[in-house]
C-alpha cells in the first residue's frame, strides 16, 4: 500500500439522499452526471455506495455478495464502470456482525471481505461500527480490518466511522485515512452548526493521510431523500456557510445530494475552485478558531501552503452583524500589509493593517483569503 490521501478524499455518497434506495443504474447515473457536469473534474472522483448493497445472506463459501435485484451484474461490474470513466470505487461494510441496516458484518471475515473487495477494484471502504462484537474493543475491530486491507497490496482509502469513545485519538494508528467525529449529519442548519463547529479543537488531530470527518455533505438536499426529511433543509446560506466550514476545516467532501437534480447555484458553490483548493492545501492545516467574543460570532484561521492565511467569519445567529477579524495570534506583524480577497465573490477587498470589521449575514459567512504583501 502507498501513501494515499494525501488530500482530503472527495466524491459523492448514496446514504443521505438514498438510504437503501440504490441500484447498479442509480450508481451509474450518478457517474455519469458526475463527468459530465464538471464535478470530476473539480475533484470529486469517488463514487461510494453506503450501506444496503448486500444480500442479507453471505454465500454457502462465506462471501458478501450483493443484493442480485440491485445490483444484478455484481459488484465488479459497478467498479469497472467507474473506472472506466476515471472514478474511483467507495463500498460499505461494518466492523460488527451486522450493518447499521441488518446486513452481514465483517466481524471474523475481515481477511475475505477486504480480498473481496481489492477483487472488485475497491478504492475506498467506509467501515462503521454498528452491532460491534461484545467484549471487543472498538480500536481492536478497526485494527483488524486496517491490517487485512494492509495485506490485499491494493490502495484502498480507509474511512473509519465512530467507535465508543474519542475516534480521532486513535484511528490513524488502526490505519484509517479519515474518522467520522460525531453522529449522523441531518439537513438542518442545526446539525451542520453541531458536528462542524464541534470539529474545533481537534485540529492536532487531522493531516495529510488522515482526516477528522465531521460527515458527509448535505449541500443542496434541500429537504428531499433520507437525511433530508429527517433535517427539513437549508437555506443557500447554511448550504454555503457548511460547504464553505467543511473546506476550512480540511474535511473529506463528500456529496450526498441527488447530483442528477442539482441547481445551477448549488453546483457552482459545490465547484468553487477557490474553496475546494483551500480544502485540498498541501499544507493540510485544519483551521483554528481565533478569540471571538461570543460563541455566535466564530472566526477561524487556516494556513495554506505557500504562506497566505484564509479567514473564516461565520455568524451564526439568524441575523446580520458586523464581525472583526484580526490577524494578530497567526504570525503576523500587527505593521503588515495585508491583502483581503473575498473568496466567493472573487472580489478585491483591498489592503489592511492588523485587521478589519466585516458585515455578514445571518447564518452565512465570508471567507477571505489574506496574503502579505
Ligand atoms: C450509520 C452511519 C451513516 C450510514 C448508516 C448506514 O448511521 O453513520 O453514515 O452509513 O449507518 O446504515
């Protein structure tokens, strides 16, 4: 195995939307809206179906083997497709004797499922932690199938999910390449503000070959599919405000809305070039919270590689006001001049000293990138 993600992973995932409401023809649809519609291209290359894939059976052999009315072609035929049009392969399984859902885990299989799953072409396995063994540790069951992927020989992006206590503290060393932080994400401005900005803190934590996970996307589900209905949905603002708070926080992005039912303006912010290369830095710095006055006011700072430093002002009370920023705790001279660009928008702010005030909307942000003249 190589050294892999090294960036956080992006793509698309079928659980928010579609909970077990998948098909081969569902998954292929995806691809190739997702070619075709510039999200490749953007970065989003992994195509990952969630739970509910498999039969509830194993066969008389002991494989998984996927339900044959959803995927009748089988599992390899799904990830030869997406690599044939230059997408990489995202399964689900669980570290339990059963999914989330009731299908079969991998508990006790862990060698044959991860060999199943190179066999197919598997490029990314999300391994959640439902119905765990009793009287095993949560880090020992992750350990067990970190190793038996080791020993397939193949890249595969190992996405940890939750386990029983403080995932981040230990799941690099399981082998997984990024963690999930809290439970499941909903389609509210609630639970985005509750598992983003309860990624603060954990900074030390994330980096290149393993990232904190604060969920997957749900940028424009806008109140349809599964975790839509459970959330009720979000206004543009909160759809930019999270997608805008998951690249400061260097998080895997991973869509979860009906790609082929997207907006012009939800696809735009999904491929702003701008924010998805502050999340995709080769310096792979999660930002950091600067002293705000209040915990509705949250301004947080992320280094970049080649030395600029993108702010992030969210507000996160309904209505607008005036945030400050100030560059003062991040290596900055309070005498420097610094350059303000408002990533969104694309504009111009102009150049400042030692910082500024800036209007912002009520649940929405303004991200400015600030190099030093
Ligand atoms: C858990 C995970 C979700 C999803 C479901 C599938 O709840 O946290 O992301 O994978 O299981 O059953």
């Amino acid at each position: 195995m190589s050294m892999i993600a090294l960036k956080p992973p992006m793509g698309w995932n079928s659980w928010n939307t579609f909970s077990g409401k998948i098909s081969e023809t569902l998954i292929k649809q995806t691809a190739d809206y997702i070619v075709d519609n510039g999200y490749r291209d953007a970065g989003y290359t992994v195509v990952a179906i969630d739970d509910c894939w498999m039969a509830h059976e194993r066969t008389p052999e002991g494989d998984l083997q996927p339900d044959k009315t959803k995927f009748p072609n089988g599992m390899k035929a799904v990830g030869d497709y997406l690599h044939s049009k230059g997408l990489l392969f995202g399964i689900y399984e669980d570290a339990g004797t059963m999914t989330c859902a009731g299908y079969p885990g991998s508990y006790g299989h862990e060698r044959r499922d991860a060999q199943l799953f190179a066999e197919w072409g598997v490029d990314m396995l999300k391994y959640d932690f439902c119905y765990s063994a009793p009287g095993m540790e949560d880090r020992e069951l992750y350990r067990r199938m970190g190793q038996a992927l080791r020993e397939t020989g193949r890249d595969i992006i190992f996405s940890g999910c939750w386990g029983n206590d403080g995932v981040w503290k230990w799941m690099r060393s399981c082998g997984a390449h990024m963690w999930r932080l809290t439970g499941d994400i909903a389609d509210s401005w609630e639970s985005i503000e509750k598992v983003g900005f309860g990624a603060l803190g954990l900074e030390m934590y994330s980096g290149p070959c393993g990232w904190n996970d604060p969920d997957m996307l749900v940028v424009g589900l806008n109140g349809r599919g599964y975790v839509g209905e459970i959330g009720g949905g979000c206004n543009f603002e909160e759809y930019k405000s999270h997608f805008a708070l998951w690249c400061m926080l260097s998080a895997p992005l991973l869509m979860g809305h009906d790609v082929r039912k997207t907006s012009s303006e939800i696809k735009a912010l999904l491929q702003n070039k701008e924010l998805i290369a502050i999340n995709q830095d080769d310096a792979g710095i999660q930002a950091y919270r600067l002293p705000s006055t209040n915990d509705y006011i949250t301004v947080l700072a992320k280094p970049l590689a080649n030395g600029d430093i993108v702010f992030g002002l969210f507000n996160r009370q309904p209505v607008w006001t005036y945030m400050p920023v100030s560059w003062r705790c991040c290596g900055w001279e309070l005498t420097d001049d610094i350059s303000l660009t408002d990533v969104i928008s694309g504009k111009d702010l102009g150049t400042f000293r030692a910082g500024n005030t800036f209007r912002v909307e009520g649940h929405s942000c303004l991200i400015l990138r600030a190099t030093r003249l």
